[in-house]
C-alpha cells in the first residue's frame, strides 16, 4: 500500500506515520527526515537546504523530488511506503504522479493551528540521532537527554514561535492546494487530530481500511 500523510506541520504526520508503519510493515519516509539527516552529515543536499529549512520555507521542488525518487527505488519500498511530509506543492504531486507513482490513500490530519504552536512549543530533538520527544507528551526518561544515544536534546531551529508561523503560512498557502489535487481523484480521507495519539491512530487506521 502507498500512502501519504497530509497535514500542517506539527499535525502529527511524523507520529502517525510510525504507527501506520508499523501496522503494515512498510517503511515510513520523512523527507524532512531525509533533508535533516544530509544537514547533519554536512552533504551537498544538506547544504541546499539548511537556509531553506531553518527559516521555515520549503526546499525547492527539484531537490526534495530527487529525494524521494531515490529513496522510493529502494528495496524495501517494493511492497509499499508512508510519505510523511511529501508532496507539500501541487508540482511535487504531478512529479510523483510521473513518475508512475500509483498513491492508494492520502490521509490528511486536520488540527487547528493554535494547537500546532502549542505541541511545538514542546518539542524537543536529539542533535545526535534526530530522535523526537515532547516534554508533555513523550518525555525522555532523563530530563534533556535522549534515551537512545545519551546525546543532548535541543529545540529544533524552526520550532521557534516566529518561524512556525512561518511554516504555518506556507503551508496555507503552498500545500492546502495539494488536498484538492488528491480529492479530484477520490483518494483523500480527513481525519481530525485528536488529543491523544492513539485516539487519532485509530481514526487513521480506519480510514486505510475505508
Ligand atoms: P518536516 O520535518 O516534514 O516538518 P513538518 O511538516 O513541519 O512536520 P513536523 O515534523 O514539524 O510535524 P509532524 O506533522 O510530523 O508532527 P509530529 O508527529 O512530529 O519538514 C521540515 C522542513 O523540511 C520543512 O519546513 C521544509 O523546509 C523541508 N521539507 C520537508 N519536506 C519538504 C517537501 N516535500 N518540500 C519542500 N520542503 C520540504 O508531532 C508534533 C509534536 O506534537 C510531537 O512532539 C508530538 O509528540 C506532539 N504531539 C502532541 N500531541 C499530539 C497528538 N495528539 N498527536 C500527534 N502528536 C502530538
């Protein structure tokens, strides 16, 4: 099954998209993940998009496509994949489209933004491993440092309020037009984020099997 996980940021697409990958055995592809792991390592990819990222703007659509026609030609994708996090611009859409990505569902998170700016108030990242946590919602075991690598935990550069408002903007504007791209072809599901992850798992679960 191919899916993609539609939502703001902070929606919860990265945490729904563990659970549907562990429920159907495919791999869970973040692109933000993706872009975030070559800034890390310094690469050329990761210099094209730091700027982009830590200002809250989108990464250019050439570049995230490359990343995940690269990635979906994978091994382990060859009996299906979760997009977290991509398409986010109607381009990005026609590209997967081209490439004879046949998509199964489109499951959209909707959660409104004041919402967002609270849970990423929140949030807290490994600067070893990328690894996430919440102080509310999924603290560490040790305040501050990450229970799989022992590294620090810091607040990711675009969690900062001013730019989630940025990243919230963009998304309005850039990647809501994605959700009548895929309700065109009858493949969106909504489903409203709930307060507790595993109230919204379950709707989204519901939805795959709709
Ligand atoms: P990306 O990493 O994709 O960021 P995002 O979409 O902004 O998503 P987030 O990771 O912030 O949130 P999420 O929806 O996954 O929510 P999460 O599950 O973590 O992208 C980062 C950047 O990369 C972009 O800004 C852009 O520059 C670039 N980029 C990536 N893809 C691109 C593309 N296709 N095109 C161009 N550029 C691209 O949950 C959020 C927090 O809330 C967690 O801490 C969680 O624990 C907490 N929480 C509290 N309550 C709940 C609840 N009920 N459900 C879920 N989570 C909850």
């Amino acid at each position: 099954m191919k899916i993609i996980l539609l939502g703001a940021p902070g929606a919860g697409k990265g945490t729904q998209a563990e659970v549907i990958s562990r429920h159907l055995n495919v791999p869970a592809i973040s692109t933000g993940n993706c872009l975030r792991e070559a800034v890390r390592a310094g690469s050329p990819l990761g210099l094209k998009a730091k700027d982009d990222m830590d200002n809250g703007r989108l990464v250019p659509d050439d570049v995230v496509i490359g990343v995940v026609k690269d990635r979906i030609a994978m091994d382990d994708c060859k009996n299906g994949y979760i997009l977290d996090g991509f398409p986010r611009t109607v381009a990005q859409a026609e590209a997967l489209e081209a490439m004879g990505v046949e998509i199964d569902r489109v499951v959209d998170l909707e959660v409104p933004d004041e919402t967002i700016k609270r849970r990423l108030s929140g949030r807290r990242v490994c600067e070893g491993c990328g690894a996430s946590y919440h102080l509310d919602y999924k603290p560490s075991k040790q305040e501050g440092i990450c229970d799989s690598c022992g590294k620090a935990l810091i607040i990711r550069k675009d969690d900062e309020p001013a730019t989630v408002q940025d990243r919230l903007d963009v998304y309005h504007r850039q990647t809501e037009p994605v959700k009548a791209f895929y309700s065109a072809k009858g493949k969106l599901f909504q489903v409203e984020g709930q307060e507790k992850v595993e109230d919204t798992s379950a709707l989204v679960l519901k939805a795959l099997e709709a």
